[in-house]
C-alpha cells in the first residue's frame, strides 16, 4: 500500500489531498476515512488504496500511520526546565501561604502577578 502525508484537509468540505512518497497528489475525501476518526491534520503520515477517479489518483481505505506533533508540544519546555520553574512556584506559594497564615492577603498587584504565573505553569503543562 502506498504511504504519504496529508498536505491538506478541509473538514467542513470533507475532502483534502495526500503528498505521495513519490511526491504524486492524491485526492482525499472524507468517505476514505475510517469511520469515527477526527480529520487528519496537515503532515499526518498515512497508508492508503488508491484507485483512478474521474479527476485521477483517489485516495480509499486511509490509516493514519503517524501524527504530526502538535505546536504546542513542539514549543514545550524541557521537563528539567519545567522542574525549576515549579520549584521556584513552590516557593512562592509557600510565602503566600505563610503569609495568609499570619492573616495577611497578598496585595491586588501581587495577587494578579501569582495568578498570571500559574495559568502560564498550567499552559506549559497543558501543551
């Protein structure tokens, strides 16, 4: 079976075209896909029939091989970065929390700053 990678997918049209390893363009649509799958993304690698349509190469039978790895995930920090940072965190917290202790609520500029940096931590992990 030929193999390739998604060069395009427009899902609310249902169709999009696969890059040959032979680097020939083959016409995809949505009835090729197996049945409950999400729409392939760009540089998904696939395995894939083909048969000569009306417009020539279509694509049957697709199977994602390999997905392409997300941008976020490519953008992710390296986890001994991500383990400073979270134990600079714990720190912070700590103060807060001593501090909370003593009946003192951090002040409107610092309350905003320790939320900003845990969305950030929480988006770092979430990527």
């Amino acid at each position: 079976m030929p193999t390739g990678k998604v060069r395009f997918y427009d899902e609310e049209k249902g169709f999009g075209f696969i890059t040959t390893d032979e680097g020939q363009d083959v016409f995809l649509h949505a009835t090729a896909l197996p049945a409950g799958s999400a729409a392939p993304k760009p540089g998904a690698r696939v395995e894939f029939g083909v048969a000569d349509g009306r417009r020539g190469l279509q694509a049957l039978s697709v199977r994602v091989l390999e997905a392409p790895v997300s941008l976020a995930k490519r953008a992710r920090k390296p986890a001994d970065d991500m383990a400073v940072i979270v134990e600079d965190l714990v720190k912070l917290l700590d103060g807060i929390g001593a501090d909370l202790r003593r009946g003192r609520y951090p002040s409107s500029s610092q309350s905003k700053k320790v939320a900003a940096v845990l969305r950030k931590v929480a988006d770092d992990f979430e990527a």
